[in-house]
C-alpha cells in the first residue's frame, strides 16, 4: 500500500482549514427539532417519578444529581414551614432569563421539566445552539417555589394564602423571595410555570387546552410593549414547536390585567412575563406533558440565543382561541331516558330523554384512583363534549339510590330498552335482581356489556 505524506506546512494549513470548515459549518448547524428535542429529554431525562408525586425530599434527591453535573444550584430562601427554596443557573451571557415553578403546590409538571432541562443544558455543552446559548443567556430558574403545597398538595401556602395573589401586600415569604430574586437581577424576560384544570377547552371546540400561553400584560389597557410583543413571538414559536405534538390542543390564556398577580406586576416592574398552563390530554402521561414544556422552553431560549425570535410572527400567537371552561366533561352520556322513583306527593316523574354530564375527581398523579364521581348536568348538553362518550339511545338510565341528582355521586345502572319490560323499577334490591347491562360507579365501569363507548 502506498502511503501520501503531506507537506507538513501544507497539512498544518490543511487541517487548520478544515477546522474553521467545521467551526463554521457548526455556527450554521440547524438547530434541533422539536422532534429530536423531544427524543433526546426522553432519552436524557434524570426524572423518574410521576411529576405529580414529586414532592420537596424528591426535589433534593434531583438537586444532588444535578450538582453531579456542575449545575450551581443555591438555596435562596424557605418556605413557611422552613423547607428550603433553590434556585439553578446556567450561562454567561447578557440577555438575563428567569423562570420559576409549582407556586401552586398542586401544579407541578414544570418543576420535573427545569429539572430535565437543566441537566440537559449541563450535559450538552457541547452542542452547537447550547454553547451559544450559554454564551448569549444568563439563566435562573425556580424550582418548586411553593414546597409546603407541593407537600401537601394543595394550591395555596401554609398560611392558605394563593402565592399567585400575594404580589401586591407580599404577606407570604415565598412571594417576598420572588419579587427580591426579581429586583435585585432584573431579568429581561420571565417565563411563569403553571398547570390548569384538565377540562380546559380550546375555546369552543370541546377540545382539550394540553398548553395554554399567556403573553402577560403589564398594563389594564393590554398595552404591546416591545417586551411583550417579543413575547408573543417567543409564545408564536413555542406554538409551533407544540403543535407537531398536540395540534389543536394549544389555547391562550385569559390576558384580562390582575392587579395581585405576580405575572402582572412583575411585567409591569420590568420583567415581561410568559405564562404557561398545562393542562392535560387523555392518553398523555404526566411525564410527556414535562416533555412538551421541554420542548417548549428549549425553543424559546434557542430563539433567544440565535436572534431568530426576531423573524418570528406574533399573529400566530393572536390567532390562537382563548381558554374556555366548561364544554369539557370526564362522561357524556348521549341520549338516555332517564327514569327512577322521584315522586312529588302522588305524581311520580315519568320517564324522560335527556344527555348525563358526569365529572370524575383523581387524587395524586396518573395512578391515583377516583376519590369521588359526581352527577353535573342533566338536559340537553349537545353542544359539550365529554372526554369519554356514551350512546345510551337503546338504554334505560336509573340511580339504584332512585333519583338522579345534580351534583350527588355519580352511581348509573343502564339496562337496554328491549329487555327492560319487566324490570321493577321500585325494588329495593334493584341491581341484585334485575342486573344492569353496564354499571358506572365509583368512577368507572364496573361492567359495560354491549354499551356503545367512544
């Protein structure tokens, strides 16, 4: 075999060459998908519980792996019942960028994903939009600013004051240290992480809200302010990043100014504010979720870092429909006739066609059990949509207690119409006699049968 030797002066030249071929080729590398972003935080995640079953202990235990990693993370301040509140830090750069989670103690899907993302960004230095991004963007971030109620799991701090509502008298030391981490950085830009109730629809499409995004306003009039119109072009790419995950399930948030919340008034200090809301979608994980908010803060700070937020179009954002409450519910059935042993004197009620809304309350987390199923609309519901739908057209619908009542345990027996000419609506052991062909208890079906169930 023949072997080439290069002029060492023209192979230094060569390789030198090549390696600014590289360099550059580098600084215009496309910068990562959402998809390939997605794949590589489920590939990378340090997370393992449920975010929802995360709670301080848990928290530390992410912490220390972080450090393992070199991220600087401080404690800051404590909480009520004196658990400690952290804050994490990555970059050099001039554009200051603060975020924080789980104010709401019950809202947790954030807290996992600045977890993930921070390991992530430390992990990854090397990678082309990372190492601009540590060199253009200082970051902080929050994790879990209200400990006591991720504990206890529950909205509001141990003085049941909402963190959320405490901007302006500043009576909880959680909401004492945000605003103190805000004033004495003075970040350009901060991202507010929350969750809302999984029944929130995309406007009137009875389609679930997964993310809502708020542009926050920092003024009763709404004003576009430069920091909030780039916000809405950060909002417009965190769109469309989502939507190659949950088109149609991305709504706004409602931008009506709140003179107590901290999203507002920290815009109006000088930090324009992001909100962002997650929801749910049926058939997603709790973990996914914190993988879709991955996705999204990842492309906002890469627009940060690269200058193309610039290009970006807040119409995108503008078109998006508002949050609604109310078109969704847990079970719809479709169709019933209602019948049962409501009597007024000698009158008892007939039976009657009519459409069951039925809400299901969970405990902690994806695995949690059902802890109560209640009754919340009877009528005409043809323009609500229900997460899970019944066509109960051929079936007789009957409470075993005898009446159906809004807001009572949801309890529903349902026996087809073509065998149903014997049943004895008036026995007392009903359900032992007469056996039901589908059966709706406790928060879920004990039996279907032949029932038509989408």
């Amino acid at each position: 075999m023949r072997l080439i030797r290069l002029n060492t002066t023209r192979g230094a030249r060569a390789a030198a060459a090549l390696a600014a071929l590289l360099l550059l080729s580098a600084s215009r590398a496309p910068a990562q998908t959402p998809r390939e972003l997605f794949s590589e935080w489920q590939r990378q995640r340090i997370t393992n519980l449920d975010p929802a079953l995360v709670k301080h202990a848990d928290l530390l235990k992410y912490l220390s792996e972080l450090k393992t990693y070199g991220v600087p993370v401080q404690a800051v301040g404590r909480s009520v019942a004196g658990r400690e509140i952290f804050q994490m830090e990555f970059g050099r750069g001039p554009l200051k960028v603060f975020m924080w989670s789980q104010m709401h103690g019950d809202e947790p899907t954030a807290t996992s994903t600045l977890v993930d993302l921070f390991a992530y960004l430390y992990r990854n230095r090397g990678a082309a939009w990372v190492k601009q991004l540590e060199e253009r963007v200082s970051l902080r971030a929050v994790p879990m600013l209200n400990p006591d109620g991720a504990e206890l799991w529950r909205r509001r701090n141990l003085q049941s004051i909402d963190i959320n509502r405490d901007a302006r008298s500043l009576v909880t030391p959680e909401g004492r240290l945000l605003k103190r981490l805000r004033d004495e950085w003075r970040p350009e830009i901060g991202f507010n992480l929350h969750n809302q109730n999984p029944r929130t629809s995309v406007g009137d499409t009875g389609r679930q809200a997964a993310v809502s995004l708020l542009a926050v306003a920092s003024d009763a009039a709404r004003s576009d302010t430069p920091g909030r119109v780039r916000n809405k072009k950060l909002c417009a790419l965190m769109t469309e990043a989502l939507g190659q995950f949950i088109y149609g399930h991305i709504g706004r948030y409602d931008d009506t100014f709140n003179p107590r919340a901290f999203g507002d008034l920290i815009s109006q200090w000088g930090t324009p504010v992001i909100l962002v809301e997650t929801g749910a979608l049926k058939g997603m994980s709790g973990h996914d979720l914190a993988g879709l908010n991955f996705v999204a803060l990842s492309v906002a700070l890469k627009a940060l870092a690269d200058g193309s937020v610039e290009q970006a179009n807040p119409a995108v954002y503008d078109s998006l429909r508002f949050n609604d409450i109310g078109p969704i519910y847990d079970l719809l059935v479709r169709g019933a006739t209602v019948t049962g042993r409501t009597r007024e004197g000698a009158l008892r009620v007939p039976p009657y066609a009519a459409d069951l809304a039925v809400n299901v309350e969970r405990g902690r987390g994806d695995a949690a059990r059902p802890t109560r199923a209640s009754v919340q609309d009877v009528g005409d519901l043809a323009d609500f949509r229900g997460l899970e739908e019944v066509d109960a057209r051929d079936y007789y619908v009957i409470d075993p207690r005898g009446e159906l009542r809004t807001g009572a345990e949801a309890t529903l027996l349902f026996y087809l119409k073509s065998r149903a000419g014997k049943v004895d609506w008036d026995a007392a052991d009903l359900e032992t006699r007469f056996p039901p062909d589908a059966v709706f208890r406790n928060g879920g079906w004990v039996s279907r049968g032949g029932l038509p169930i989408k």
